[in-house]
C-alpha cells in the first residue's frame, strides 16, 4: 500500500481550490479508515474505503492501494474475482503514472498474479476499472485516530476500531471509548447501498498531580507559574514528561521531574526543608534580642544607680546639710557605677541592633527562586488557558 503520507500531500494539493475542500476532507476521512480495515486485515471493507476516497478525489496513489488490498484478499481467499480486480487496479495504476512511483512494485505484483491468473486456467482480464464486489450493501464502518479505541454500534460489545458492521438505512448510536481517553457516543446515519465511515477521534484525559506543600510555596511547572500551595483541587497536567518546582522564602527549592500517563492520578509531597541560611538568622536574631534586652536591664540598673546619686545629693543641695564621708562614698560608687552601666549599655546597644541586622539580612535575603525546566522537556501546559499540543500524524 501507498504510504499514507504520500496520499496527504497529493490531496493537500488539490484542496487549494476551496470548492474542492469539501470533497479532499471526506477523501481523506475515507482512506484513512481504508487504511485502519487494511491494517486489520478486513481487506473487502479496505477496498470499498478505498474506492469512496478514489470516486472523491481520484490519485494515483489511491489506485495503488486498491489493488495491494485486492491482491492481499485474492491471497487470503483465492478467489478470481479479487485477482482479476488486482490485475485491473495495478494497470490502472501503470497508466496514470507514466514514470517513477511505484512502477516497479506495480510490474512486479503484475506479473506474479498474471502468473497465478495463468495456473488458474483464467481467461484475459479485460481492462476495466476495478470496483468492489456487493458495492450495494449497506454498512458503517467506525475509525478513530485515537490508539487503542474501542466502538460499538447499537450497544454492541465494544472492538477495536475499526469496526465494520451492516446495518439499516437510518441512524444509529455509537459509542467509542479508549483507556486514558473521555469516551464519546455520536450518530452515525446508514445510507442505502453505501458504506459510510464514522471517524471518531477522542480527547486524552489530563494526569492529575495532587501536591501537597508547605503554605505560600509557589508553584510552577515546565516554567510557568500555576499557583501558591495549598491548593483545593489537583493540578491537570497533560500526559507526558514535566519539570515541576515548588519554591519559598526560607525552604529548600523542591524539584520534581514528572511521567504522567492519561488519566494518571498522581501524589506528591513536596518535602521543603528549612534552609541553612535561614536558620543561622533565627540564631542572629535571637543573640540580637537577648543582647536588646540586656541592654534594657543594664539601662535600668544605671538609672536605679543614678537615683540613689541623686537622693544622696538631694540631702546636700536641698536641705543644705554636709555630706557624712560614708555618704560622700556611696555617691561616688553609685556615680560611676551609673557611668559604668551606661558605657556597657551602649556597646551592648550596638552589638544587639548590629547582630539583629544580619539576622534579619539574612531572613529577607533568603529568598528561593523555582527551578526551570532541563533541556530537553518542552512546556505543555498553560494555566490561564487550555491546553497547548502539537500533533504530527500521516494520512
């Protein structure tokens, strides 16, 4: 068969007219479902999927993959009428492609099944275009580009698409799921003397991370913010690999490479240790408070000393009496005890705000930034809108 990509690209080309845009997208629809019946070996529905795509859009490459799917059921049952359906669609296929393609595969198959047609006892096949057997039958036929999807027709048990089955003219419930997909039901409508493709393509369901962090750490993922812990529900992440990074002032930067499958429900608990840093300015800032604090009681004391001067020279001043020299002693002693407490204050005031300083220097300077994510994993998710994707598939 063809490569499917070589089909994407002729078809692509003639859907440059807009008027053709119609016809080149059920084309399409058509040989790709033609292409999951070939692959399963349901070789007849191939052929009809086939011929639709051709009836469509005619292309060469189309002709081609007619005639290896008749070649491949006049393999399976030997039955002449599907050789002599691949004799007619590999000449077809010689005639609309004068030089290059697959010429050479085509001659080659050609000649085998004349060969075959020759121990047969079989008579010249006439040139003319090959069509499907019991084209007048009604059918659905139900595909899906999604992997591993499931469909059933009419509550039917659901089997690997594609899945074939006749039917009445009419419509009928189809339902098609997938594991790690959100299953979907649509109506597919029979039409008389026609097979008619459902293609049905379903959408993946996001992982689910459930973090659990310390309150206020911000969160990102694949280098975008997605919030601040705690959060009330868990983060939907599509599947594949991300980088995830929980920050916060004071804690260990907490870095988490991801593999999420569809549908993954995921726990994480993000351990954020405290930091060295700012531990040792819980110790500064403790050393400055307790020197603060000595201060204010060293401060108290210089002013209980400078009280007891003051009384002792109250009895000079005001009441104008002499001074006992044991009195005249206690003033001095009190006196430079106040001068004494009030130089120790001092340096202690100094010391106290210094430490307190480079304590509180360190505590607003240990600020963690979220880790961004290693080469080599792309962003996948936006939290302000829905989910970005690239897809690359072949028709």
């Amino acid at each position: 068969m063809v490569g499917a990509s070589t089909v994407v690209v002729a078809l692509v080309v003639l859907a440059q007219a807009p008027e053709a845009a119609d016809a080149v997208q059920e084309a399409k629809t058509y040989f790709q479902a033609g292409q999951q019946a070939y692959e399963a070996g349901y070789y007849l529905d191939a052929a009809r999927a086939f011929q639709r795509a051709y009836d469509l859009v005619p292309n060469p490459a189309i002709t081609f993959s007619l005639a290896q799917t008749f070649r491949r059921q006049f393999y399976l049952d030997r039955d002449p009428s599907h050789l002599r359906a691949a004799i007619r669609a590999y000449r077809q296929y010689l005639q609309e492609v004068p030089r290059g393609g697959r010429r050479d595969d085509a001659v080659e198959h050609l000649g085998d099944l004349e060969q075959q047609r020759l121990a047969m006892g079989l008579a010249p096949v006439e040139p003319e275009v090959a069509r499907v057997e019991n084209e007048s039958r009604t059918q659905l036929m139900i595909t899906s580009q999604t992997a591993g999807a499931r469909a059933g027709i009419d509550g039917g048990e659901l089997l690997p698409v594609p899945v074939v089955k006749s039917a009445t003219v009419g419509e009928h419930a189809v339902r098609v799921e997938a594991d790690g997909f959100f299953p979907q039901d649509v109506t597919a409508v029979a039409i008389e003397g026609r097979l008619v493709v459902s293609q049905v393509d379903l959408q993946p369901m996001p992982a689910q991370v459930a973090l659990r962090a310390p309150n206020g750490a911000q969160v990102t993922v694949d280098g975008r913010p997605v919030g601040t812990a705690p959060f009330s529900r868990p983060l939907e992440l599509p599947a594949g690999r991300h980088y995830l990074s929980a920050s916060q002032s004071g804690r260990q930067t907490f870095n988490k490479e991801l593999e999420l499958s569809r549908g993954q429900l995921f726990e994480l608990e993000a351990e954020m240790e405290t930091t060295t840093q700012r531990e040792v300015s819980y110790y500064f800032l403790g050393a400055g408070g307790v020197l603060l604090v000595g201060t204010a009681a060293v401060v108290t004391v210089a002013l209980l000393s400078e009280g007891q001067a003051r009384l002792i020279l109250r009895k000079r001043d005001v009441d104008e009496q002499n001074l006992t020299p044991t009195e005249l002693d206690d003033y001095i002693r009190a006196r430079d005890r106040r001068n004494d407490l009030l130089t120790a204050s001092t340096a202690s005031l100094v010391g106290g705000l210094l430490v307190s300083g480079i304590g509180a220097a360190l505590y607003l300077l240990d600020a963690s930034e979220p880790v961004y994510q290693p080469s080599g994993i792309s962003p996948m998710w936006s939290p302000d809108g829905p989910t970005g994707v690239s897809y690359t598939g072949r028709f």
